[in-house]
C-alpha cells in the first residue's frame, strides 16, 4: 500500500486524470543514462496526436546520430491509462532507455 507524503517530501502533485482518488505508491524514477552509445532504446507511441509519426521518426533517426543504439519503435495498443504487462515486461527485460508519447 502507498504510504502518505507530505509537500515537503515530495515537491510535486500528481492528478489522476480519472478524477478518482486512489491510493499509490511512490516508486522513485529510474536513474538517467549517461550515454545512449551501444544501448537500446524504445519508443513507445499511442496513435493520437500523431505521436506515432513522430516517434517513428525518432526511431529512425536516432541510430544516424549515436553510434551503436537500436532503437525500437513500438505501438502500446492500448490506451494510456490501461496498463500493458507484456510490452511493460519487454521493455523491461530489453531496453536501456524509453521514450513514450501518448501525443494530445
């Protein structure tokens, strides 16, 4: 279960676009990578907005730039809010970095 935090614990509100209060868990940010060099990033799109056109495009251009990065580009099926174990778990076992987009 989530536990409660203050303002001074944290400096940021997150909202759940919902509008229903749950109870959460705060899971602290994965440290950033300090090189994309021989590593393998995600992009990870929705099709609104045209979030998948342009990371699509990232995905592609991506390996032009860094030397030795796959870039995979992926639809998350599903709509932002609905979670997707198999792509989670996929990412997680191959990625080193993930760039989502869910457009607007």
């Amino acid at each position: 279960m989530g536990k409660e935090v203050s303002k001074e614990d944290h400096p940021l509100a997150v909202l759940d676009p919902s509008g229903i209060k749950r109870e959460t868990t705060i899971i602290p940010l994965a440290p950033r990578i300090s090189d994309l060099t021989d590593k393998v990033v995600y992009c990870i799109s929705q099709y609104v907005g045209g979030a998948d056109i342009f990371l699509k495009k990232v995905a592609d251009a991506l390996p032009q730039y860094i030397h030795g990065v796959k870039a995979i580009y992926k639809r998350k099926p599903s709509a932002y809010s609905t979670d997707d174990p198999e792509l989670w778990d996929e990412i997680t076992k191959q990625a080193d970095a993930v760039i989502y987009g869910c457009g607007a």
